[in-house]
C-alpha cells in the first residue's frame, strides 16, 4: 500500500504510547465464574487462558457452538448474550474470531512467535 | 480464534435490538430475498436517512428494523453448496458496499479504503 519503514515505525511510535502492558486478571476464569465478570476488560486474560485450554480439549466448532451461539450463552439465566458481545467493539471480536476459524491455529501460533520474540521483555498473551 | 472470543467476553452489549432473544427461537429459513434487494430496500428507506452517529448508537436506533429486513435472507446451513453461494452473494454485497462506497466524484477510487477492508474483512 505504498507504506515506508518510517511511516510503520511511525505509527509503532503512537500505538506503544496508547497501548498498556499485557497484565493478569485479578482472578482466573473458570467454568464456574463464566457469566460472572463478561462485560470486565480487566478479566480479558482470564478468558483468554479459559478458551486456550477449552480449544486445546474440544473442536473448534464445539467451542464457538457452545460459548457464542447456544442459548445458555444467549437469553437463558443471566443473558450473557455472546453474539451481541462478538458484534460489540464495532466487529472487532468477531474480526479475530473470524479469522481464528479461517487460518485455524495458525494465526495464534504465528501471533505467539512474533510477540514472544519481539517483546521479550514483556508478558506475551498467546496461548501457553 | 482465542482472542476473538475473549475479547467477545470482555466487550460490553451495545443494544440487543439487532438480535434479540427472537433470533434463537424462531427458524433460520426466511423467504430467501436476495441479500442486494435487502440492501435496496435500506437504501429507499427513509428511516435511514441522514443519519449522524457510531455503529453502537446505529445498532441501538435501528437494530430492530435491520433485524426484520435481515430476517428475509435466508441459507440453510446444513447444506454446503448453498453456504458458500450464499458467502459469495455477502462477498459481493460487502464489495459493494466498501467498493462503491470508496468512490468520489472528481478523486476516483479510494484504494486504502478497499484494502484495508479486504484484508481486515
């Protein structure tokens, strides 16, 4: 798209200003707790580490089936309503989700690599 | 593909107008209207005109109409062929939308605008 290395290291500039450090969720989430913090963004860690371990157990599709589009997921009990949290964030979740089934694993091992290799230093929000 | 669902975790709902609890109880075979005369009909709908704001408060203001207008295109997903005739007919709406949409009179095409929309999309 025509873009230059000072044009990307740039923009690197701006977003390491804006951007936190990767950090821990004041607890883990488990099965039990699911329903309890959706909505936090403090938890996001917690529900990151929650669907790396339930995709490295279940198909993919048994994931999405069940955390997204099934009714307990929805209007049942306390309306976690995961499909309109995918649409929330103007589509962002289900960009990623998107492209998580698409390039399967591929994507996230990718995304491991690069940031473990290039923010060493850092905590690196890939799948253990 | 973990992140895409922890981040859906962690996003607040905007508005349930665009699928409320309805879209899991009735059935997916609406009357199989076309996705680009759904499109038409928003774009002779003067509910829609002249409207200002983000895609949160668009979602809030007009989820229920979209949601009734949507509810006509239908697919039946247990059947491949029709699936990916029916990926193809949203690939050629969104291409219209972005496409058609990237174009100013007198500038020409706006190449960013579709880029970034393919790859991102």
């Amino acid at each position: 798209m025509g873009g230059t290395q000072e044009h990307l290291e740039a923009i690197w500039d701006q977003h390491v200003a804006l951007e936190r450090l990767a950090y821990h969720s004041p607890a883990a989430i488990t099965e039990h707790t699911f329903y309890d913090h959706l909505g936090d963004e403090e938890y996001y860690q917690g529900y990151l580490y929650f669907f790396c371990d339930l995709l490295l157990k279940k198909p993919i599709h048994a994931v999405v089936e069940e955390w997204i589009f099934a009714p307990k997921a929805n209007f049942d009990g306390q309306k976690p309503e995961m499909l309109n949290r995918l649409l929330a964030g103007i589509l962002h979740p289900m960009l990623y989700l998107g492209y998580g089934l698409e390039f399967r694993y591929v994507t996230s091992i990718a995304w491991g690599i690069i940031i473990t290799s290039t923010l060493a230093s850092q905590p690196a929000w890939s799948c253990r | 593909m973990p992140t895409g669902l922890a981040q859906a975790a962690v996003h607040k709902i905007a508005s349930s107008a665009l699928l409320p609890k309805s879209v899991f109880e009735t059935s997916t075979y609406g009357r199989g209207t076309h996705a680009f005369s759904i499109l038409a009909r928003i774009m002779r709908d003067h509910r829609f005109n002249n409207f200002v704001g983000s895609f949160d408060s668009a979602q809030t203001k007009f989820g229920t109409v979209i949601q009734q207008l949507a509810a006509e295109w239908a697919v039946d997903g247990t059947n491949p062929k029709e699936v990916a005739k029916k990926v193809q007919e949203l690939s050629f709406m969104n291409v219209m939308i972005y496409v058609v949409g990237g174009w100013r009179d007198g500038e020409g095409f706006h190449n960013a605008d579709f880029t970034l929309w393919v790859i991102s999309q």
